[in-house]
C-alpha cells in the first residue's frame, strides 16, 4: 500500500481541520478587535501602528453641517 492510499481515507478529517483552524483564526481576531474597541485601546495596521480617525478641515464642516441638519430630529 502507498502513502497516498494511506491517506486518502483522512483527508476529508484533515481538510476540515484546517478550514476549523482558520475560521477559529479569524474569530479570534475578530474578537480581539472588538475587545479593543470596547475598552478604548487603539486599532493597529499591519506594522503596528495606532489608526486614529483623519480630521481635517473638510470632514470637521461635513460633521457640523450634518449635526446642525439633524438636530431637530435629535429634539
């Protein structure tokens, strides 16, 4: 018998081994990005750098107009 017959009965276990390890992977992280967000801590990019919100001019008066625009709805 050949190490590929050997194997054929498994893989099936095996493949789903893997896809249960990666989607597990990904729900930790998921996880752990909600955690941080929840408890204030920063968000990082791939090279571990804090991701903070971009303000500038024109996305601060966007904000205001759109608050002013929905402050009787707020009322």
């Amino acid at each position: 018998m050949e190490p590929s017959e050997a194997l054929a009965p498994y893989l099936p276990f095996i493949a789903m081994g893997g896809l249960g390890i990666g989607l597990l992977a990904v729900a930790g992280w998921i996880f752990t990005t909600w955690l941080r967000i929840r408890n204030g801590y920063p968000l990082e990019n791939s090279w571990g750098k804090a991701v903070y919100p971009q303000k500038n001019e024109v996305s601060v008066e966007c904000f205001e107009l759109l608050r002013h625009e929905h402050a009787p709805a707020r009322a």
